[in-house]
C-alpha cells in the first residue's frame, strides 16, 4: 500500500480566481466570502450582483401593487 507523502513544502497557495489575492482556507479556493458569492453569481447568471445591495424584483412590486389595487375595488 502506498503511503502517503506528506510534502515538506507547503502547497502551493492557489489565488483566487476573482481577484488574484491569495486564497484563504476558509473560502478556498477564494480569498473572502465576497468574492466566493461574486464567482457563484457570475456562474448563475453572468452578472452579478452585490449580496448587500439586494434589491426587490420589479416584477414583485408591480403584483403585489396589483393586489393592492384589487382589494380597494
Ligand atoms: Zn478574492
């Protein structure tokens, strides 16, 4: 059985792929949470957008104005 070798180096820090800045273990293989969310963003959807910045979606606003609208006829 083969053992395994543990090398006397350290690995060899990977950087993060949004920012370049060296990854951190918590968030590997990013060097924050920001810039994990902002690499799952881009795969969702292209774009992205900030997590603190959430806005609501327009087309929520106009149904529930909508719904505002029917119950006051
Ligand atoms: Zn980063």
């Amino acid at each position: 059985m083969a053992e395994i070798h543990h090398l006397p180096r350290r690995r060899k820090q990977a950087a993060c792929p949004v920012c370049k800045k060296p990854a951190v273990e918590t968030f590997r293989p990013f060097c924050s949470k920001r810039c994990q969310q902002v690499d799952l963003g881009r795969w969702l959807g292209g774009t992205y957008t900030l997590p603190t910045e959430e806005e609501p979606d327009e087309a929520d606003i106009e149904a529930l104005a909508r719904r505002l609208e029917d119950s006051e006829n």
